[in-house]
C-alpha cells in the first residue's frame, strides 16, 4: 500500500473530503486552503490506496474500514503470490547450486529442494526426510480435510501414528469445518493422534514448515490437496517460509475451543474477530458474546472496549 497517509497534505486532503464530503474534483478545488497544485497527484494516491473512489470529475469517500480491507487484502495476495514463486525458484535454483557444488568439488552433495508429484508419493516422501531431517516443531496449514481424510490417517501405520505424536506437528485449520460434525469428530482424532491443532479465520493454502529443518510449498498456490509441492531444505528460504506459517499459528486458536465463560470470547475479539464471528466461531448467539463482553467490562473495570483490551492484554501478561 502506498504510504500516502504518512504526506501531511494527503492526510489534511482525505480529511478535509471525510467532513465535506464533496460530490466532484471541482466542488474540492472551490475549497480554501488546500495544495491545489498537488491536488491531481494526491487523488490519485488515494484512489490507489482504497481510500477514496475516483472516477473522472466524481469523488466518492470510503471509510477507513474499506481501506484497511483492501490493503490487507492486498499485502496478504501479494504474500501468498510470493510464496508460490519462492516455491518454484526453490527448487529450479536447487539445481543450479547443485551444478554449481558439482563444479567447484568433487563431491555430488545433494539438493536443498526438489519437486514431488502426486499425493501418494508426497506422503511417502514425509519418512525419508524424517530420517535425514528429523521434525522439531513442525506447522501444518490445511484448508480442508481432504488429504488427510483419504490418504494420510487410513493409510498410517502405528509406527506413523507414534511419529505424528512424537514429533509434536501442530495444524492450523478453517473455521468453516467447525460447524460440520463429522469435521469436527476427525479434528478431535487428529488431536488424539498428538497433533495440536488451532483454528484459523481462513486457511488459504497448505503450507508446511519447520524452522531450520524444512519447508514445503504447493507449486499450484491454494491448490489443495497440492498435485505437486517443492519440498526445500535451505536454511534461508526455511525460515521465510516458517515466519509466515508461525504468524498464522499464532493468530490462530486452540482447538477445542472453550465456550464458557467471558475469556474464550476476549480471546477471539483480541485476534480481531467480530461479534459474529466469535458466536459462530464459539456456537454461541450474538447475545451471549455480548453478555460476555458486558460481563469482562464489569469485573476487568472497563468503561470501553478499548480499555477492556487494554486490561485484558494486561492480565493476560501477567
């Protein structure tokens, strides 16, 4: 997002259409005290950064909610664009360091990434790199169940099931499968299984990643299951990977979620979900979530949300 509102005039401008809210680009020019020979420019700016709608002569002002909407939209397509493309390079690029190693020793060291094809050999491929790459503290992003419901759970053997557990691997999943309860049956197996699971708003593709040790990606962002994934093992492109899978566990819930009580619903509402979102997230009515939230204010001595969580952040670190 263009960094327009750090320009005080464009911060003095989008003001000044907020309160006046003029219909055209003329109705703006008759208005004192604005830097009208920067005008056109700075229109234009706001236009790209969602803040406004511009359409010729017309101006139309949006609010800063719709603006803060786009631009996360923005970040977060332009984030997952990267990805895929780290992907690819990953493991052409692999290759070429592998000539490169080949030429300067005699030594044929191994690639750092490589592709795998098909949904049966990605599974079999997790073993082989156990052994060379034994997990630490694997993420999994899983948009839906598909992949483990028809290959991966009724194909482990015991001696798989004991690796999910020892290996500690968390799985970050939709919320949308909490309201299907066969969904939710499997979630609480995985759980069983030793897998420690959270829930996301969305899940926009599967992504694996193990700081230090390994990354996979899907060559077909949000595919899902991935026909294909590079899986990588270069330190640097690993910990690129793992900061943005780890930022999605870490916005993410526990799995069950509690549904008693005002702190579950501080919880949610600290992650940025709205009313709606944490009753239908927590099964609960809009009401309940807004008893709730009456019910933290009293006992936290909150006069607002805000100070609510204020307080709340504050009691949570304590």
């Amino acid at each position: 997002m263009d960094p327009v509102l750090a320009d005080p005039d464009a911060r003095r401008l989008l003001s000044t259409i907020y309160r006046v809210r003029p219909r055209t680009v003329t109705d703006l020019r008759a208005l004192q005290a604005l830097p009208h020979d920067r005008l056109p420019d700075m229109l234009q700016r706001l236009d790209a950064a969602g803040l406004i709608a511009l359409d010729g002569e017309k101006i139309e002002a949006l609010s800063p909610d719709h603006a803060m909407a786009t631009a996360t939209e923005r970040v977060v397509s332009s984030e997952m664009d990267g990805l895929r493309a780290l992907a690819i390079s990953a493991a052409a690029l692999s290759a070429l360091t592998r000539d490169w190693e080949v030429g300067s020793s005699p030594d044929d060291t191994a690639p750092w990434a490589e592709f795998v094809h098909g949904h049966e050999a990605q599974w079999k491929a997790w073993p082989r790199y156990a052994i060379t790459h034994p997990p630490r503290n694997p993420v999994n992003l899983y948009p839906d169940l598909s992949i483990i419901r028809s290959l991966m759970v009724p194909t482990m053997t015991e001696d798989e099931k004991r690796l999910i557990a020892q290996s500690g691997i968390r799985g970050v999943f939709a919320r949308s499968l909490l309201g299907d309860d066969d969904d939710r049956a499997f979630l609480e197996e995985l759980r069983r299984l030793g897998m420690r699971i959270r829930i996301a708003e969305t899940v926009p593709s599967w992504v694996y990643a193990d700081r230090g040790v390994l990354c996979a990606l899907p060559l077909d962002w949000a595919e899902h299951p991935p026909s294909s994934i590079a899986i990588v093992t270069h330190p640097s492109i690993t910990a690129i990977v793992s900061l943005y899978v780890e930022s999605v566990w870490d916005r993410a819930v526990d799995f069950p979620l509690a549904d008693d009580g005002w702190e579950p619903v501080l919880h949610l509402l600290q992650r940025g979900l709205s009313d709606a979102a944490i009753a239908q997230t927590l099964d609960i009515s809009p009401r309940t979530v807004h008893r709730r939230i009456a019910e933290a204010m009293e006992q936290l001595d909150a006069r607002s949300r805000f100070e609510l969580g204020v307080a709340w952040a504050r009691a949570v670190d304590q």
